[in-house]
C-alpha cells in the first residue's frame, strides 16, 4: 500500500506522509495498492531537507528582525 500524490506522480509509503499530505507539495494524496515509487526515500529526503532549511532561515529572520527592532526602539 502507499499514498498517490497525482502533482508530484509520486506513490510515498504511509511513515512518509504527514496526515496523508503529500511531503513534497503539501497536497493530499490518494491509497493506493501500488508500491512507493523507487524515489520515494530519495525525494523524501530532499523534502525533509528543504522543509529544515526552511524553518532555520525563519527562525533566523525573526530573531534578527526582533533584534533590530530593539535596536532601533533603543
């Protein structure tokens, strides 16, 4: 079994979509009884990679953003 997302054409096994959201585009994905495509671990990979470098760059434009308001309030 594995979950079809029809944007990405990509089958993902179950432990890789979150709440049956598509890892990579963030849509929904349909049951399917195919096996995970051969690129699923690779994409999710990249996915899980892409989503952390995202958060770190967030996290480091409010810190730096708060921070220069607290300058500027000085």
């Amino acid at each position: 079994m594995s979950y079809y997302c029809s944007d990405c054409v990509v089958n993902w096994w179950p432990y890789q979509t979150d709440h049956g959201h598509c890892p990579m585009c963030g849509g929904g994905t349909v049951r399917s009884q195919e096996p995970a495509s051969d690129d699923a671990d690779t994409l999710h990979r990249i996915a899980r990679a892409e989503a952390a470098k995202r958060d770190a760059y967030a996290r480091f434009e409010l810190y730096y953003g708060e921070r220069e308001q607290d300058r500027r309030a000085a």
